[in-house]
C-alpha cells in the first residue's frame, strides 16, 4: 500500500432547509429522498432543531492508494 488516510468530518445542520438540500444533493445517503415523501419527518426535525438547536453529523472518509506490485 502507497498510502492511507482518513478523515472524521463534522457538519453541522442549522435548519431543515440545509438538510433538505444536502440529502437531494448527495443521492446516496437516503435514496428515493423528495419533500413530499418525507414531509413528516422533515416536520418532526424542524421542531426539533427549533427546541434543541442544530443537528450536528460526522462521517469517515478514507483515501487509499494502492499500487499493483511490479
């Protein structure tokens, strides 16, 4: 192996605006994500981020290099 990293990342969520648009930006984390199939929950998380203020995600990123012995 070349090389090996990783990475723990924070975002934080101040409105449910901004996690509405992450999960329709990054497909992969909810698939199938539209408003109106989740306007539920996304309700029940804007209450909760006007009671208890920002939702705060972490995430690993690795980055792995490898090379193809000679």
């Amino acid at each position: 192996m070349a090389d090996l990293r990783q990475e723990s990342l924070r975002k934080v969520f101040l409105d449910v605006g901004a996690v509405t648009y992450f999960l329709r930006k990054v497909i992969w984390i909810v698939p199938g994500f539209t408003t109106a199939l989740y306007r539920t929950q996304l309700a029940q998380l804007h209450d909760q981020i006007q009671v208890r203020g920002p939702v705060v995600a972490h995430a690993k990123r690795f980055l792995i290099e490898a090379r193809k012995p000679l």
